[in-house]
C-alpha cells in the first residue's frame, strides 16, 4: 500500500508530562483513507492533524455506522518505542467491521498503516512513568445518502494522544455499581464490537453510577439480567476461593485483549482460570461469606483496575479491604513490565517501531 506524507508546516510544542489527561491533546498529524465499493480503499495519506468535513447527510450521522479500536506506544527505558499486540487490535477491528457492515482492511495494510503513522509521530510518546501514546485507529460509513443500507463509501483514520498514567496517586480501587436496570448488549446484538453504538447506550446508566459514587457500571446480560457481564470499558476477573472466574466471550461481551493476556499470564503462573457463566447470585454468596478473595478489571487504559466495592441494589460490599490484592497486582507488573519494556517479554507481544 503507498501512503502518501503531508507534513505539517509547523509543529506543535510537545506538552508537560504532568499536563497530560487522557484524549485532549493531538499529535502533528493522523493517517485517513477511503473505501468505495467499487474502488476498494484508496487514498492513503498521512495528513497534519485536523477537521473532517461530513456531508450532512453522511451516514455515520444518522445509523450509527461506526468501530474504533483503542492501543497505545509505550516509550522504553531504552528510548524505543513499542506496540503491544497490534495484531490483536487489527483482527478485533475487522470482526466489529464484518458485523457492522463496513469494509475488511487486508491486516498487512492496517499494520503498515499503524506503523507507518506511529513512527512518524514517535517524538509524542512521553517517557514520564505510567504514560503512554494514545493509539485510536477509526472506521465510520459515509454514504451521502439517507438511505438505509450497507455503506458503499467508508473512511479509516487513526490519531494518536499522548496520555497521562491512569494511576497518578497510586493504584486505588475503584467501586462498582451492578446495573439491573439498563442492558448494554444482547446476544446476536453488536456486544462483541468495538462500536460507538455501544458506547451511546451505555451512558445513562453510567451518568447514574457515577451520581450516586461508583466510577463505571457492572453489566447483567441483556436477557435474564443474572449473569455477570463486564465493566463500562473493561472486562472483569473475579478471584473465589483459588478459581480465577472471567465471563465467557458469549458474543455479548467486548473480547479483550487486555482480559486474553491476563489469562495467558495467569495461566502461565499455575492458576486455575474459568471462562464460565457467572451469575449474580454465586457472585453475591462469594460476596457474603467471604470466598471473593479479589475482583479486577482489565483494560488497556487502566491495565488492570481492582475492584474495591460493589454495589448491588443498594447493598454495599467491601472486597479484600478496599485495597489492591496480590494476584490483581502480579497482572499488573507483568503486563505494565512487558508494555514499558521493564521485563523480558517472553510471550513475544511487544512489536518495536522502527
Ligand atoms: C475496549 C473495551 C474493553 C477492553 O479491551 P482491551 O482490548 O483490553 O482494551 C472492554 N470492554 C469494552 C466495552 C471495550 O470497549
């Protein structure tokens, strides 16, 4: 594939590592290409960051036509810097686009396209511990026509953010409100895609959680409202007794490539994982008499994120303390070690940019 480089006439004064939120500072410059059914995608070029202009009749606008994906560049001890997984995000890409109706990306093109951009903007990636660059790779329909089909017109793009550390005080647990009213996906729906629709359903419930205290939502599924799903923008490991218990990817259920390595490491390490069913109510009992040892989330912006309360109908309850558990904590210096190069990684997952 020739991508074509536009370079920015100026460029931008890199920010404070201390400045850095998450998602409101933009690189130099992001990728974009476009598709046409007839042409296939075309176009490739590396642009200086700026607006897309929409006909407004585009069909992103109307239906909702959307995926994303979400990985970061993380700057080494040594200066390089490196990809984690970037394959895993380009497969989970084109799964959301197959169900979505928007157009497959040859995985050797999407790769090109990642590296090709990141090692261009690789002065962005801050060095400050716990930050990282923002990698957000996008595809959006944009028909100019209101009617209602499979696009024919589709556009990719990916921009880059540095990000502060997700953990500037240290890792603290977060509490976790058990929705039972809302439902974020079904079976057969589009739970198992990384699309902006997901997103746009979920908000009320999480505007709720967060009015009451609790940072994110635990998700029940969408039929029985019984079995555990996941966290606002995260899967969820529970520890009961010596039994690592993660939902099953049922195709409700966002795959995680965050949740699919701490399975790989946890079962490196000896421990027995389940990918099962899991129903409110098992998880209640294990709440009750003590044999929920520890409960996580996992995610590529928090890493992991250990839970620390959960709250079901209005009852509360404390796990391991309030504080980090041991086993939530091995997962994360073993991923955060491979990521920022601080350990050997033997699993072969770092993927260096030139
Ligand atoms: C992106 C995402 C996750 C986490 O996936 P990672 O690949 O580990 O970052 C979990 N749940 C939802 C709903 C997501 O959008």
């Amino acid at each position: 594939m020739e991508i074509k480089i536009t370079k920015a006439a100026t460029l931008k004064e890199k920010p404070d590592s201390s400045a850095l939120g998450f998602g409101k500072i933009f690189t130099d410059h992001m990728f974009i290409m476009d598709w046409n059914v007839d042409k296939g995608w075309y176009n490739a070029r590396i642009v200086p960051f700026g607006n897309i202009s929409l006909h407004p009749a585009s069909t992103v606008l109307h239906y909702g036509s959307e995926i994303f994906e979400g990985l970061k560049a993380y700057r080494r001890a040594d200066g390089k810097v490196q990809l984690f997984r970037p394959m895993e995000n380009i497969r989970r890409m084109n799964n959301s686009a197959e169900r979505l109706c928007l157009p497959q990306i040859p995985e050797e093109d999407a790769l090109q396209a990642l590296e090709t951009f990141v090692s261009l903007e690789q002065d962005w990636t801050p060095s400050a511990e716990g930050t990282s660059l923002y990698l957000r790779p996008f595809m959006f329909g944009n028909d100019e026509t209101l009617g209602v089909h499979a696009v024919h017109n589709a556009t990719f793009a990916i921009i880059a953010s540095p990000v502060g550390s997700y953990y500037k005080e240290g890792i603290n647990p977060v509490k976790i409100m058990i929705e039972d009213e809302d439902v974020r996906a079904v079976r057969g729906g589009t739970g198992y895609a990384k699309c902006g629709g997901n997103y746009a359903a979920s908000n009320r419930a999480g505007e709720r959680a967060e009015k009451k205290g609790y940072s994110q939502v635990l998700w029940l599924d969408g039929v029985e409202r019984k079995y555990i799903e996941e966290v606002g923008a995260m899967n969820v490991m529970f520890m009961i007794n010596d039994e690592i218990v993660t939902p099953m990817l049922s195709g409700s259920i966002l795959p995680g490539i965050t949740r699919k390595s701490c399975i790989e490491v946890l079962k490196k390490a000896g421990y027995k994982v389940s990918e099962r069913l899991l129903s409110v109510d098992e998880l209640g009992e294990a709440l009750e008499n003590g044999s929920l040892k520890e409960a996580w989330g996992c995610g590529t912006a928090a890493v992991v994120s250990p839970i620390g309360e959960l709250c079901y109908k209005d009852v509360k309850y404390t796990i391991n303390n309030g504080e980090i558990g041991k086993v939530t904590q091995m997962l994360y210096d073993t991923l955060t070690g491979i990521q920022w190069g601080k350990l050997q990684d033997t699993f072969g997952w770092t993927y260096p940019i030139k």
